[in-house]
C-alpha cells in the first residue's frame, strides 16, 4: 500500500476487518494494465516499491485502490504462482491476526514490513483460499 493512499486513508486507517487493498500480480504487466485500462477506465501511476516496478491503480484520478506488478520466478525460487489478485484485509495487529488465524487452522505464508507504510502478512483459511492482511504504521511512517 503506498504512503499517499495510507495519508489519504487518515491517520487511523483503514477500519479493522474491512478490505483496504487489492493487488494483482501478472505475468505481463504492461499487458494487463492496457486490459484493466479499457475494461474499466483504471488509472494506473507507478510508485516506489523496493526497487520493483510496482503500478497503483485508481477510478477517475482518486486514490489508489490497489496495485498491479510483474511476477518475477526468481522470487519463488523459479516456481511463481499463477497470476492471480490478492485482497487486503485491515487489522489492528498483523502478528496476533496471524496466530490466531493459525490456531483456528489457517497457514501463515509470509509477514513482512513495508517500509514508512505497514505491516503485512499472507494467510491461507482451513479451505486454502489465500488472502493477506495489512496493519497501518502509525502516521503511515515505518517504526
């Protein structure tokens, strides 16, 4: 999630258990992002993301909503999943979300630090859908 949409989200953020980001994650990104342009008019803007190239996506010039970005196999050890969308959900603690999705039988998968943004984690419930869950650092600044 990048620091314009967490300011423009308000200093609380987003509200525990809504969903405040979508991601998509391609295997051709310029691809998909002239597809999504046409299907639904999205506006997409690059922002810094760790030194990827990473494409946040907005309706009519309003904040963004979500973000698409290129998989890259190198990341998953040459064994990328399927492109595929992945929905945030806000929660007021991403490591006490994590345990407890775990011990009522979902699988943690990754948590991870998005510098001067958050925190996140990705989850699978008991049925193997995977979503991921988002905490916003205060003021929207890491730490």
């Amino acid at each position: 999630m990048s620091e314009e949409a967490t300011e423009m989200a308000g200093m609380s953020g987003p509200s525990p258990g809504s969903f405040c980001w979508t991601e998509i994650a391609t295997t051709d990104a310029a691809k998909s992002k002239e597809f999504f342009k046409n299907v639904f008019g999205w506006e997409f803007k690059e922002s810094n993301a760790g030194g990827m190239e990473y494409n946040e996506f907005s309706i009519a010039g309003g904040y963004p909503a979500g973000g698409l970005y290129e998989l890259n196999p190198e990341w998953f050890g040459g064994n990328p999943p399927p492109p595929h969308f992945m929905t945030y959900v806000a929660v007021e603690n991403v490591d006490e979300n994590a345990k407890l999705a775990t011990e009522l039988g979902g699988k943690l998968h990754k948590t991870e630090d998005i510098p001067g943004v958050g925190r996140m984690a990705i989850i699978e419930d008991p049925t193997g859908a995977k979503f991921a869950i988002y905490q916003m650092t205060a003021g929207g600044h890491h730490g």
